[in-house]
C-alpha cells in the first residue's frame, strides 16, 4: 500500500485546478510507468530497486517529482 505520496496529492499533481484528474486517470497514469519501469528492469537484467523499493512507489514518486505527467489525447 502506497501511503506517501497521498493519492489526493497525485490527483492534485498530475491534474490542473480547473480540470482535475480522476482518480481512474491516475490509476491508469501511474500503472502505465509502472509497467514501464518492470520492462526497464528486465532489459537491463536489474533484479531489484534501490533500497528494496517497489515498482509502483518508485512510479508515484516520479509523479510527484513532475517527472511523469499526463497527457490527454
């Protein structure tokens, strides 16, 4: 279970005030970097990330951070 960063906070971050995100877009948003962040590891031959984080933590830090946004077609 991912309790820091707050899913309010990754709502906030990825959405704007005058369009909010869902918390379904933030679903898809962060499961979608996760992903990508496993097919990384597994190109790379990694087994594990630093300090035995996982995945999906890592993928919400980097919404956080602004480094993953989203994108609406």
């Amino acid at each position: 279970m991912v309790n820091e960063p707050s899913v309010d906070a990754l709502v906030r971050k990825l959405g704007a005030e005058e369009d909010p995100i869902s918390r379904y877009e933030l679903c898809v948003a962060v499961s979608k970097r996760t992903r990508q962040i496993i097919e990384q590891m597994q190109a790379t031959g990694t087994t594990e990330l630093p300090g035995k984080q996982k995945e999906i933590v890592l993928a919400c830090r980097e919404v956080m951070s602004g480094k993953v946004t989203l994108s609406r077609d």
